[in-house]
C-alpha cells in the first residue's frame, strides 16, 4: 500500500497547487485519530464501517470547531483521496452528507487597492515584492514558493513567470505590473548589494538573513509557504486590516470577508476581467484548466502579455505609477493617431494624384475622339478612292 511510502498516497496525481492542503489535512486528520504513523490510518480496514464512522466523526468535530465549510471540503476529498489510492471502499456519498451545509454569512471579495495600499505601507523590500507579485500576477503561495531567478524573464518593463516549470500539466505563464517589475528589480539589486551572487538557481524569495553575515547572506535559503504565509499574516495585522484578537462569543475560523492569501487571486481576477472582457485569458494567467476550450484555444504568449497589458492599469497599485501607466499609453494613443492620420494625408495625396491622372486621361480621351469625328470623313473618301485598286489586287472583296 502507497501509506507504507509515507506521503506518496497523500500527494500521488495530486494537482502540484493542492499537494500542501492535502498533506495538512491529512496530518490534522492524523492527529486527531491519534494516529503515531500515516500507515495507522489503515488499521482496521477489514471493517470498513468502522473507519467510516472515524472519518464522519472526524468531519463531526471539524464542524463544532466551527471551520468553514470549504476547510471540511478539502479535508473530505484529501481523506478520500487517499484511502481510496490504499483500496479502502467506504461509502463516501454518505460521509459527504455530513460535512454540513454551507452556511457561510459573509460573501469573500478580493482585496480593493485601497486595502493593498495599506499593506505595502507597513511592507518592507522584500515584503513589497511578494504582495505586488501575487496582486499582479494572480499566483498561488505554493507556485511563488518554488520559483528561482531562471523561471523570471524580462520582457521591456515587466516579468514572465513561469509558474510549476517542472510539471507538464500544471505549468504555465503569466505576467507581473511594470511597478511590480521595480519592485523585483530593487529587492534583487538589494541582495546583491549585501554580497549575494543571484545565480539561475537562486530562490526569486529568500529567508531573512543577517546582512553582517557574509556565510548567510551568500547561501541564499527559499522562504517556504509557512514563510510567506506568516508575512502575509504579520501585515494584515499591522495594517490594521484584520485585528489579533479574538471578539468573545466569536469562533476563531469564522469566513473573513477577504481571505487572507486567495484575496489576491479574487482582486487580480476582478481587475484584469474587468477592463480585457476575456475571462478565459485571465483564466489562463491564473493556471486554471479551461476544460475542452484549452483543446481548441492555445494562445501563444505574446497574445497573453498582449492582454494582460491592456489590464496592466487596474493592477497597479501605487496611483503616481497608474499614472506613468495611464500617460504612456495616451501618449502612445496620440502616436498611433498621429501614425494613422501621416497614412491619411498619404492616401489622399494618391487619391489626388489618380484624381489628375484619371481627369488628364479623359481630355485626351475626348481629343482622340474628335480627331477621329474630324478625319473619318477624309478617311472615308480616301478608302473609297483606293477601293477599285484594292479590289483588284485582291485585298478587299467586291461587294
């Protein structure tokens, strides 16, 4: 049985996005059956009833924790997924019947660019990079975790992301704002600055270090999911967006308005949508499966940078660089103005020129016309003198 490898039956054919989730709701599920190893979640499958009722109970006391319902979802399908890569049959349509309806009071939102202007406010270097990279590019903390220096591109005044490089199915492309690019840009001179060597391989976010540390600061170490979490934790708190404590009477996972780490997600759907009208590009930016669409629909990535530039504006954050974004483009507006009216004036220089011709070629139209109504009478006389002889040499007929 795949338990006996330990996390290969949690994360075998799981999607590279969902692998964390599931591991960490198998460990709580784990935990609470008091399990000591993942292989113990498979005692007693000789009694299928049984390890059913362990898993409803489990779904159970989830509920009067007061977790959300999509918190129990996930953690339903990570169970099942892997009792049913161990072969363990259970009646998972009657488990799901307990999970609860669900009974959320607040409907969640993205982020508004007032709420990430907050944010960036308490942000340092690093910080700024990762929110400006997940506002502006959609990306989900376990794709921002892995990625290294080789897997930006630089392309004029923003970056390619690719996101899962080492999966093919779940590999994709996307792009980040032009103030997000400065942000990068910053926070790499930065590193360097402190005596780092950014190498292909080195993580695009690193831990913390001691800048008076030569030994640290040239060993550059990835900042983890938790990592990035925590960050983004600390500055909700000290933006003053969410508080630390908890109301009393009020349940400790009770649905936030905006979720802390999806908000980004929800705003640079929203944003991008908004102003491009293509819902399924920015499905595509965000590495979603598009379904049968993707068989037929395979934009190259210029057509997606293409897009994304036309929405570049609505996830900027900082209003002076919407600004640049906004007179950058009407001063590229007025050159294509300026191009188009250049190719005007041109085509009305031709058409005035055909006008001339056409006009010169019907007076001499008309002058051939009546040298010809002019002379045929001579030419009629002059025939009709020299028809005898013709005829005779043959080379008119008699008539």
């Amino acid at each position: 049985m795949y338990a006996k490898h330990g996390i290969a039956a949690v994360v075998h054919k799981v999607p590279k996005a969902t692998q964390n989730a599931y591991l960490r709701c198998i460990t709580q599920f784990q935990k609470h059956v008091k399990a000591d190893k993942l292989e113990d979640l498979l005692i007693g499958s000789d009694n299928p009833k049984a390890m059913q009722q362990v898993v409803i109970n489990y779904l159970l006391s989830e509920r009067e924790r007061g977790t959300s319902h999509s918190s129990r979802n996930v953690a339903y399908h990570a169970i099942k997924h892997f009792y049913e890569i161990n072969d363990i049959v259970l009646n998972w349509k009657k488990i799901a019947s307990f999970l609860g309806s669900d009974d959320r009071t607040t409907i969640s939102r993205g982020y508004t660019l007032e709420e990430i202007k907050k944010l960036l406010a308490k942000a340092d270097e690093r910080e700024r990079v990762i929110i400006l990279t997940l506002a502006s590019t959609g990306m989900r903390l376990g794709g921002l975790s892995e990625l290294k220096i080789r897997h930006l591109k630089k392309i004029e005044d923003l970056y390619q992301f690719t996101v899962y490089e080492l999966s093919k199915k779940e590999r994709y492309i996307t792009f980040c704002s032009a103030e997000c690019a400065q942000a990068i840009d910053s926070y790499f001179d930065y590193r360097v600055r402190m005596g780092e060597r950014l190498t292909h391989d080195a993580p695009f976010i690193r831990t913390a270090f001691d800048k008076y540390n030569p030994t640290k600061t040239a060993s550059p170490s990835p900042l983890n999911l938790k990592g990035i979490q925590s960050v983004i934790f600390q500055l909700i708190y000290d933006s003053g967006l969410r508080g630390r404590g908890i109301v009393e009477g009020d349940k400790r996972h009770t649905r936030k308005e905006v979720m802390a780490v999806h908000g980004f997600r929800a705003f640079f759907d929203t944003q991008l949508t908004s102003i491009t009208k293509n819902p399924v590009v920015t499905s595509l930016l965000l590495g979603h499966d598009i379904g049968l669409k993707g068989a037929y629909f395979k934009p190259d990535a210029e057509t997606l940078l293409g897009e994304y530039r036309r929405g570049m504006n609505a996830l900027t954050i900082n209003e002076e660089n919407r600004l640049k974004i906004e007179n950058k483009q009407l001063s590229q507006k007025v050159d294509d103005i300026q191009l188009l009216q250049a190719k005007m004036a041109k085509q009305e220089e031709e058409l005035a020129a055909y006008r001339i011709s056409t006009e010169e070629l019907m007076v001499e139209s008309a002058q051939v016309a009546e040298f010809y109504r002019k002379t045929k009478p001579l030419l009629d006389d002059i025939y009709n003198l020299k028809k005898p002889t013709l005829e005779g040499q043959g080379i008119v007929q008699k008539e």
